[in-house]
C-alpha cells in the first residue's frame, strides 16, 4: 500500500530515472561500491508510491554514446575504458582502471556510460520543459575527470548533465555537492568555466580522499570564485554541516543567479558510513535536500537535476535517503516519522539476513545555529566556513563577514 499521498498543491512534475540494467555497475561483491543499494532504493521508493505519483514521469536510462561522452572526456580515455570493459584482465593506471578502487570487469563501457546517459537523459527532461525536475540517483561519479577514473568513478554524469544543459543554451548552471568526499572530477571539468559555480562541502581533505577542497581552490583565471570549497573537519555532525552549508550555499547561488541546479547528493556523510569520518543523520541530509529544491524554486522556476553518489550503508542509509531525494524533488515530501514499508522490511530481512529501519527518520536533532547569530574564531568549523567565505565571497561582491 503507498504510503505518499497521490498528489497535492505543491506537487512539482518530476522525471525519475530507473532500469534495473543500472545496476550492471558492479566493482564485484567486495567492494564498497554495491550495486544493491540502487535496487534497495528503487524498491523502498516504490513501496513507499513514489513511483506512482501522478506528478512522476518514470524514465528508462539509455546507455550515452561515444560521441555524447566526449563533450567531457577524451577519446583516448574513452578508448582505454573499451578496452579494459573487453580485456578485464587488462589493466590501465594511467587512466586510474583496473585499479583497487576502480577495477576492471567485463561490460565496465556500457555500464558506466547507461549511468551516464541517466544523467544526459535528465538533463534533456529540463531542458525540453518536459518536467521542470528530474533525478538519476544511480548517478553523482563525480571523481571522475576528463581523462581518468578515480574513486569508484568512471565517467563523470554530473558534469555531462551540466555540459548538456549548456549546450542547450543554459547560460549559467550551479553544481552542488554535499557528498563527504570533494567533488574534484566535476571541479576539474568546469574549472575555467564562467558559466559554471561548483560548490562542495566536504570531509577535509587531510583526513579523507582525495586529499583536495580547500578553501583556496577557487578556479582558473576566467572563473576565479566560481570553484568553492568547504573544506569540513573530521567529526562534523548535523548542526555543524548544516550551518556550513546554509553559511556558504544559498548566499552565492543567490549572488550567481543560476538558471538551472545540479546536485550530488552522496549520503557517504552519515555517521554510520564506514568510509568517512563525518556523523550527519537522515534527517541532516532530508533537510539539505528541502534546502536545495528550495533554493530551486526560488532561483531557477523549480530547474533542477539531482544525482546520487557516494554512500555505503546500503541498508539502513542509502535507500532513505535517496527516497527521501526523490519524494523532495516531486514536491511530497515524507515526513519523518513516515513508517518504513512492511513488505520493503521483509525483502531486507529475508535477503540481507537484518532488520532494516521502521522509520524514514532517525529522530535526531538538526536545529543549527545560523552564521548571522556570530562568527566564533575559537570554532573549529566557523574557522572553516570563514575561510571559504574569505576566498570567495568578495569575489562575487559579498562582505564574507555578514552577507
């Protein structure tokens, strides 16, 4: 039984991308990479009727051509993907393939460029007008520059998307990315590009791959301010993140102007994540969400593409989270206090051997103290979200102390 009401006022059409061939995306069953919290994601959201929303155009991803890939990444990479995806047993460090975070597997082409043409997919749904929203939330390999993969990612479909919406004519596009790692393959991408803001809020990179996002990355010479990095320490919990975040997002969008949003929403940022050292909640990154599609229908008349990403609890994090994104972006979000599916519960216990969550929420506490309130030079984190303001906001002609 569904448990999202049918349709409501504030329901916002909606393109999801989901084919189960998606979860070709396999690194092989020991890496922390699991195709099966795509599968768990997509069946908690159908069990919870976001799905059948009427506002909800599902979407089948195709796989992107050679032809669409090259508008971010070179032949030649493209090439040494074809052949390691035909030779597993070959290996090409060069371009970062056959290597312990990105080994090779047979099929590596066709899977990595479906997930890629989910996100070129999207990317036309806004761009057509078709829905004014669209996620592929088997998307977000942001590690992935223009000729090398790089951290579980092979070719980068959030910088494709992002190139597609230019291409289309879209004049200024804002990419954020609040997975715990730095978003350094789209960074990379868009680096010189004015038309482009990249903001990633981020485990330092002193403590966590890939070892860059700090605060003085700001971009090339013809795009100085519009690569923006927070750079959070170890241990950061929601009402730290969330200040970071509402201390740096919403006032730059705002100064840029963004006709479309793209987002990456790893959830590797929780507290139960085993590959990061950050302690964010469900409900922390729920309200990032609201924020973003906020920011959306402030800025962009409801434009926005959203991604998945990192994410490594594939049980008891990743499929909330990720249905939580979904439901957002369809404009019905689900509270809280929502009760997990039954049947969703039964498939984990009978599958995975485990209890899965009985609630969308996990009651934690996310109230943050908003910048305006006081900078404190003794904080470890203001410290942080200081310096970025320092870096970029006279940049885009605001007063890093009080905008």
């Amino acid at each position: 039984m569904s448990t999202i009401a049918s349709s409501g006022p504030t329901a916002v059409p909606t393109s999801i991308v989901w084919d189960a061939a998606l979860t070709a995306y396999d690194f092989g069953p020991t890496h922390p990479m699991n195709p099966r919290r795509l599968d768990l994601t997509a069946r908690l959201s159908e069990a919870l009727g976001i799905f059948s929303l009427p506002q909800v155009r599902m979407l089948a991803a195709p796989v992107a051509t050679d032809e669409e890939l090259l508008r971010v990444h070179g032949s030649g990479y493209i090439a040494a993907v074809r052949a390691v995806s035909e030779d597993p047993g070959r290996s090409d460090p060069g371009h970062g393939l056959g290597t312990e975070d990105d080994p090779a597997f047979a099929g590596m082409h066709e899977a990595s460029a479906r997930l890629a043409g989910g996100s070129l997919l999207a990317a036309d749904a806004v761009l057509s007008g078709r829905t004014p929203r669209a996620v592929n939330f088997s998307g977000g390999m942001h590690h992935a520059s223009r000729d090398r993969a790089s951290g579980f990612c092979i070719y980068n479909d959030a910088a494709l998307a992002v190139q597609r919406l230019l291409d289309g004519g879209t004049s200024r596009v804002a990419y954020i990315d609040i997975d715990a790692h730095h978003g350094d393959g789209t960074e990379s991408i868009f680096w010189d590009d004015p038309r482009v803001l990249t903001v990633s809020l981020h485990e330092s990179g002193l403590t966590l791959f890939p070892g860059t996002g700090f605060s003085n990355e700001i971009g090339g010479p013809n795009a100085q301010g519009l690569s923006v990095n927070v750079a959070l320490p170890a241990r950061t919990g929601d009402a730290d993140w969330l200040r970071a975040f509402h201390a740096v997002v919403p006032p730059l969008l705002e100064a840029f102007a963004p006709e479309v949003i793209v987002s990456q929403h790893g959830c590797d940022s929780h507290r139960d994540d085993s590959l990061t050292h950050l302690r964010t909640s469900v409900d922390a990154q729920r309200e990032a969400a609201l924020s973003i599609s906020r920011l959306a229908g402030r800025l962009c008349d409801n434009r926005w593409i959203a991604t998945g990403g990192g994410g490594y609890s594939i049980v008891q994090v990743v499929p909330r989270v990720w249905s939580h994104l979904l439901a957002i972006a369809a404009g019905q979000p689900l509270p809280l206090r929502t009760e997990v599916p039954g049947a969703w519960r039964d498939h984990v216990r009978e599958v995975y051997g485990m209890d899965a969550p009985r609630l969308m929420g996990e009651d934690a506490e996310i109230w943050w103290r908003s910048w305006e309130v006081g900078y404190d030079p003794a904080n470890q984190l203001d410290r942080t979200v200081m310096a970025t303001r320092k870096a970029v906001f006279p940049l885009h002609g605001l007063d890093p102390w009080f905008d």
